[in-house]
C-alpha cells in the first residue's frame, strides 16, 4: 500500500524532507515506525520517541491522534506533528 508522510522539525532535517510517498507492506502504525526506523536510523528514532516508548511527536494518521496499534490503509497520511508549549 501506498502511504503519504508528511515530517516537521527536526523529523524533516534528519530526513532532508518535508514529505514523501512510502510504499509499505505492514499494517500498523507500529510497523511503519519500525520501516521508518531501518530507513533513516537511530537519530531519526531518537527525535521521535522517549526511550520508554512514548512519542515526543504528535502523530496522526489522516489528521486524527494515532496510536501504535492504528490500522493503516492504502493511501493514509501519517503526520509527525511538533508539540509546542511554553508561557
């Protein structure tokens, strides 16, 4: 299935792209995260979860909060979302 990925941040630097289309033969988030992180490396791991697992990101598939355990489709837009807080 064809999957549209859109990166922010430091996401986007340490891919050297804003967006891509990725051909992906898994189902979940989970799975795509795991191909993302074979193609791009630790760094990119690094900047997108804690290392217990959380995401430092927000991110959505097809603009909604997803989980690792979302589904994804053929044609789902996956967006790695920066949080921005402060006063």
């Amino acid at each position: 299935m064809l999957i549209n990925v859109k990166y922010m941040g430091l996401l986007a630097l340490n891919t050297n792209i804003s967006e891509e289309q990725v051909e992906f033969d898994g189902v979940t988030v989970r799975a795509f995260l795991e191909f993302l992180y074979e193609k791009y490396g630790d760094e990119f791991k690094d900047t997108l979860v804690e290392p217990g697992g959380a995401f430092r990101m927000l991110v959505t598939v097809n603009s909604q909060a997803a989980s690792y355990e979302t589904m994804l489709y053929d044609g789902d837009k996956i967006s790695f979302l920066v949080i921005v807080h402060g006063g």
